[in-house]
C-alpha cells in the first residue's frame, strides 16, 4: 500500500444565483486522494457495511461491519489504524470484540481521553439488541479487559452513537422497556476505562446522533411518519441529561437520513435529504439540505424548516438539487457524513442518477463533497469523492482539524457484495 496516495485536484469555477444575489465566479477546489481498500479478503466473506471513522493522536481509527448480518450471519466489528497520509496500518484488520455467536452491527466510534470508543448493537441472544462498547488505544491495542453493556435487558437497545467531550464518551441510543411499543431515547456516560454511568431519557428518538462542538454536546433523531419526518434536536448535559425541550431543526425529510457533527464556536450541522423523486411530481424537488443549529440549540437558517411554497430555486442551506426528471439527471438522496477541518464543515452525501420509465427509480450511487460555511456551501456544484460506476453508498467522514479527512464508504462489487474504501481529502 502507497503510504502516500497520489492526490489530484478538481477545480473548477462556479457562478450560482442565490436569492437574487449574484454569487461571484471564484476558483475552489478539494484535494481527493487515489481509492484504496481498508481489509482485503478479511474473514466476513466480502460482506462489509456500515463504516465509521474518528481521528486522534494522530491516526484515523475505522470501524465496520465485517460478514454477513442477516438470519443465519455471524458479522463482527473490525477495525483498522489509518495513518494521516492515507496509509492502512492494520493490514489485518483488527476483531474488536470476538464472539462465538450472534450478530455485532451498526459500528460507531470517538476519541478522547487518549483512546478510541467504538460502540455497536449486538444480537447476543438471538431475541434481542443489546449497545456494546470497547475501547482500542492509538497503537492498536484493545483497552478493555472485555465488551462492557452500556444497555441490556430482555428489549431491544439499538442503533448507538458515541461522541466525546475530551475527558469521558456520551453514548446515545433508542430502546424499549418492559410492554412498551415505542422506542425511548436515552444516554449514558463512559469512561475511557470502561464505566458506564446511569442511563438517562434524552427524548430524542429515532435514528439517535450525538456531537460534541468543543463547548456542549447535541443529541438529534428523527424520521417519524412515511410521508412526514422530521429531524429534532436538544442539547444535552455532560451528563446525558436534556437541557431543554427538543426543537424541530430540518421539517419533511420523509425517511430523516441525517448526519450531525459539531462546528466548533457556532453549533452543530445538521444535514439531511429532501423529497424523493415520485411519478406524480408530489415531492419535488429533491434536496441535500443543511441547517446550523446555533449555540442555543435552535436552527440558524430557516429554510430547513419553513420552505417557501413551490420553491424551484436552489436555497442557501441546500447542498445539492435534484429537479429534473429526464435521463442523465441526478437526485440527491440518503446518507451523509460531515466533519469540521479546522476552518469549516466539509460534508459528503449520496448522489443518485435516476432511471426507469418515468425517471423516478435510482441507479449508479455516486459520493459528491462540498465545504461548508455555516450553512452555505462554498462549492455549489459539489465536488466528486467518489464517481464510478460501481455504487458508492454509506459514507463517512473524520478530520484531523487542520485541513486534512478521511472519507471511508461502501462499494458494491456487482455479486451483492461490499467492501469498505476509503480516500484522504484536502481542503484548500
């Protein structure tokens, strides 16, 4: 492996009109580094999903599902080191919790305190989900004498994140406790060695996130309705504990596939997508939206929450527009990922092409990239990460704060199989 993969540069020169204002045509651009795979022919038989990635002391720590999660799979958590410059250090991956049975999924991780927390959601018993939690060091090594619980019992405890604030980890996830049949938020606080604090209720459900912006933590969930959702946010305490009530932060997102991540000084981004493409034009058009939620935990911008009827324009807070419905036409949909590199946000999110007979199906994933000011993207017609023919879904992203990232995402290999990949970026 390249310790130093090949960087090439896309620039380019954009002119947008922006509510009426007249954007002037600049040279921008985003340094992305040659694709390289993080474990090859790992022991999940090419079935890899879900990654995750934090940086600390100078490395890159990822985290993914390794095998096959479905009835009858037996998927683990591995992780690998990446170097600054883009070099894997784990050629052999790392089992982060080896276990005879059952099913490890849904990997998340953070650093602080010296260390990297990785949580994760693990069918232990084959009834129920149960949030899990080990700890790795910068070299390598597994922390913990054994996985700690962060939450058990006889239902399910799902879908984790992990964020820190520098001296100890807030975990957050959604959970279910005796007849109940809707799901509860809830946080706890762990320790770099491995002590999980009291559960508290956070009343953010479902799809839970937690960010640290360098003052406060942020908890955010959403996706409530088929037709409707939309994305809730509060801020949290060191302890878990709400401090408030949450606020509505991104309105309509339908299936509120978000990502959140602190903005040091100004509040945390939220990003999320916007209509899908539909036969009878009802949800148009589509939109990779963000909203700045400021130090109080409200939305900065409002046209993540209050859109003007019949809005065909590209608004300040959308990333990316998908409107036309005509082949070779785009649409923006599904996951995200942003980090801030020290200056700004950078977000990566999924750009669909469509087909089908009226246009309206997904084909060919692709993974486009923007920098981000507060909430207005300094590069309008994105930048391509990752642009093949192959699809290119599920991306994250970690930053070293000082200009340089690391992208890491799926790619189909056309057998239904996946792998997890990754490229350094440098912001300019």
């Amino acid at each position: 492996m390249n310790g130093e993969p090949a960087m090439k540069t896309i620039m380019y020169c954009a002119a947008a009109v922006l509510l009426g204002v007249q954007a002037v045509a600049v040279a921008q651009g985003m340094k992305v580094g040659d694709e390289f795979p993080l474990l090859v022919n790992g022991p999940g038989g090419g079935y890899q999903g879900t990654p995750a990635c934090a940086f600390g002391q100078g490395i890159y720590l990822v985290v993914w599902r390794e095998g096959w999660h479905g009835k009858g799979g037996s998927a683990r958590i591995c992780a690998t080191r990446v170097s600054a410059e883009g070099k894997v250090l784990d050629a052999g991956g790392i089992q982060i919790a080896p276990a005879a049975g059952g099913v490890q999924e849904r990997p998340r991780v953070a650093f602080g305190a010296g260390v990297f927390v990785v949580v994760w959601q693990e069918l232990r018993n084959g009834r129920d989900y149960d949030v899990v939690a080990s700890a790795i060091s910068p070299e390598g090594k597994l922390l913990w004498t054994a996985p700690v619980v962060v939450a058990g019992g006889p239902r399910n405890q799902v879908l984790p994140d992990v964020a820190s604030n520098g001296s100890s980890f807030l975990i957050v996830w959604q959970g279910l406790s005796g007849e109940e049949t809707a799901y509860r938020g809830y946080a706890a606080v762990v320790s770099g060695e491995g002590k999980v604090g009291p559960a508290v209720e956070t009343g953010i459900t479902p799809q839970p996130r937690v960010a640290w912006n360098g003052t406060a933590y942020l908890a955010a969930g959403g996706g409530a309705g088929f037709w409707q959702g939309s994305v809730y946010a509060v801020r949290l305490g060191e302890n878990g504990a709400p401090l408030g009530k949450p606020v509505e932060v991104i309105k309509g997102t339908k299936a509120a596939v978000f990502s959140l991540s602190g903005v040091p000084g100004r509040g945390w981004l939220v990003v999320s997508h916007r209509s899908p493409p539909d036969p009878w034009g009802w949800g148009g058009p589509g939109a990779m939206r963000a909203v700045l939620v400021n130090a109080d935990g409200r939305p900065e911008n409002t046209d993540g929450v209050k859109e003007p009827a019949g809005v065909k324009e590209q608004l300040p807070g959308w990333l990316d527009m998908g409107r036309e419905k005509t082949k070779g036409s785009t649409w923006p949909w599904g996951a995200s990922a942003s980090a801030f590199d020290g200056k700004r946000s950078v977000v990566v999110w999924q750009r669909h092409h469509l087909c089908g007979e009226k246009m309206t199906n997904f084909t060919n994933c692709d993974l486009i990239a923007a920098r981000v000011d507060g909430y207005r993207s300094l590069d309008v017609t994105g930048i391509p990460v990752a642009a093949s023919e192959a699809e290119e879904t599920c991306p994250a992203l970690a930053s070293d704060g000082a200009g340089g990232l690391l992208a890491v995402y799926e790619k189909g290999q056309g057998d239904g199989r996946t792998a997890i990949m990754a490229r350094v970026l440098r912001t300019e």
